[in-house]
C-alpha cells in the first residue's frame, strides 16, 4: 500500500471531517473534485482508508456506562484466540476489541445502559466461556478524547 504526498493531506482532511464533498477536500488538497474522488476510491480499495464512520455519544444514545476490560485467556492457543475474536466481532456491546501483549490478552471497550447490564453481560460473555481465565473491569470516569484519527507522514521522496 503506497501513498504520495497529496494523498497524506486528503487523509489529514477526511480523519478531521469525512463529510466534506468531493470539491472541498479536492479544493483544500489542491486537486479537481474528479482526481480527489479517483484518489479516495484508490485510498478506500487499497485499504488506506478502512471505514467511513460517525463517533456517536455513548451517553446521547441511552449507554453512559463504558468500561475498559482486560481478559486473560486460559491458556494461548490458535483456535482458542480466533473463536474469542469472532465472539468479540459479534458482539453489539463490544465497542473495540484488541489483541494484545503484556498483563491481559485481550482490551475491550464496552459499554451498557446500566451496570446490571453490564453484570448480564459479563455472566454471558465471561463466566459461561471456559477459555477464559479471568477479567478485570475499569469503569471509564470520563471520556476525554474520542476518534480514530491516525497521524500521517508525508511519504519520503526517494
């Protein structure tokens, strides 16, 4: 996957606001509305740009309960690390998941309308799943910075 210099800056553009037309990125990235919209289709079919997405507000939707989880398998194998993956995937109450090193396996980012749904929750995803060796919750005081926004450097010129 490769980029240029012009496509860094509509990727600084789109990470800020992805609702801006054709013409306003193009305009801001000093390109034609038709050569910008080539290039998102190129950033997206290359997988550059991975998903166009809305940050919603836990809070606004009826879910102020957030929650950090460390989940540590049982033990590590393959097959036990995949189907933990396609459960984290299917689950609606799991935000982000990540595989990860260090103390825990896995960090979830999970939230509920209540902690008794939270507690339901836990009781379905973690007691009934015998991989799993243990979890530990932190609940999320206050959410301070919310995005996906990914610093972009400008690719060298060789």
């Amino acid at each position: 996957m490769q980029y240029d210099g012009i496509d860094a800056r509509i990727l600084e553009i789109v990470q800020k606001n992805n609702r801006l037309t054709s013409e306003t990125i193009g305009e801001l990235a000093g390109l034609s509305a038709t050569a910008c919209q080539r290039r998102l289709k190129r950033l997206r079919s290359d997988g550059i740009i991975e998903a166009d997405v809305s940050i919603v507000s836990p809070r606004a939707v009826g879910r102020p309960i957030q929650m950090l989880v460390l989940v540590t398998l049982e033990r590590e194998r393959s097959d036990i690390i995949d189907k933990f993956k396609k459960a984290i995937k299917a689950s609606a109450d799991v935000v982000n998941g990540f595989y990860v090193t260090g103390d825990a396996d896995f960090v979830l980012y999970v939230t509920a309308r209540t902690m008794e749904d939270y507690e339901q929750f836990t009781r379905r995803f973690f007691y009934e799943n015998s991989d799993i060796k243990g979890f530990k919750t932190m609940v999320i005081m206050d959410r301070v910075k919310a995005g996906f926004a990914i610093p972009i450097d400008s690719p060298s010129e060789d």
